[in-house]
C-alpha cells in the first residue's frame, strides 16, 4: 500500500526520525507501524483539494501500515525549529507538535471524546483550530527578530511543557505518585544534609 502525504507532513525514517515528506527519496528506509523497516520503491505527485489532519493522542498515524506524524512543518524542508535568523534548535517538528497539542489532548480527556467532537471546528482547508491558531501564532513568531522570537517562544514553550506534565498526570495517574515519592525522598535528603 502506499501512502498520500503533503509534502510538509512529517513521516518517520528508520531510526524513529520525523522528517518532511518532501525529503523523502526512493530508496529511504520508512519506519512500519510494526516496527519493521520498509523502503521507498516509487513516488508520485497527487494533486488534491484540501486536507485531512486527524487529531490522535499520540501525535502519530499508520496509513497501510506506514508510521507517519500526524504534524508537519511549516519551515520548507526542515525537521527541526528555527528561529529567527536561522537559529536550529534540537527539537522537531513532531515534539513541537505533541507539546502543542497538550491543552488540546486534556481537554479531550475531561471532556470526553464526545465533549471534545462538540467543540472541535474545522476550517474550509481542513485545519482544527486547535492548529490554526498556534500555527497563525507561530507563523508570526517566526518572522521577528531571534530576541522577540526566543523570548516568546521560550515563554510559550515553558507554558506548554507545564501543561504536558499535567496532561501526563492526569491521563496515567502513576506518573504522578512517582512524581510525588521522588520529591519526597529528595526533599528528606536534602533537609537531612542542611540539618
């Protein structure tokens, strides 16, 4: 089976790495949701109106057993996140997304799915606006200077992340009693030393 992909989608190359599909060639080795490693053997320019950009808690999609993200990169080419003035920084395009995706992941978990479909709005080109404002955002950030940009990025960023720890609480409950006897067993130590 094949795959139909827009060229900024992110698929994943053996060794679990998102790359934009335009970077793709024949011969690449893709990553199987089996795990197994398949090649590339042909690639064809489609032409299509719109776009579907399905929403999974993973941040990832199997299309006839092809792993792919289910983000893409609005930097032509690139996997990883530039800043203004082209400052790469080590972290791509997919972890961007999931990260962007954390609000949206725990609102559906205490929503429901249900709750979640009720409020979920698609435009005429197919993006949620779950992905349409971060992105317009994003896309704004990106045109400014590496100070405006890493300022707000790193404050945005930080949000975010703070937000991706609760969406891990809140959905697998054990990683907050971990969490919890960790900082306890640190903190004694740490009171016992300054004692």
């Amino acid at each position: 089976g094949g795959l139909e992909i827009t060229p900024g989608h992110l698929i994943f190359t053996q060794g679990n790495q998102a790359v934009p599909a335009s970077t793709i060639q024949i011969g690449d080795k893709m990553m199987m949701a089996s795990g197994e490693i398949g090649s590339v053997v042909s690639i064809r320019i489609v032409k299509r109106t719109g776009i579907f950009a399905p929403f999974t808690s993973s941040g990832t999609i199997v299309t006839n057993g092809i792993l792919s993200s289910s983000f893409a990169t609005i930097q032509q080419e690139s996997r990883y996140v530039s800043l203004g003035g082209g400052f790469e920084m080590p972290l791509t395009y997919h972890q961007l997304g999931v990260i962007f995706e954390s609000p949206h992941r725990l609102v559906c978990h205490w929503w429901g799915l249900d709750g979640c479909a009720r409020y979920e709005h698609y435009d005429e080109e197919g993006a949620s606006q779950w992905v349409k404002m971060p992105m317009f955002g994003f896309q704004w950030l990106l045109k400014q200077n590496i100070a405006v940009s890493g300022i707000l990025f790193f404050v945005a960023f930080t949000l975010l992340c703070m937000i991706n720890v609760m969406e891990m609480f809140a959905m697998n409950p054990i990683h907050a009693i971990c969490f919890m006897v960790a900082f306890v067993v640190v903190r004694r130590r740490t009171v016992k030393k300054v004692v």
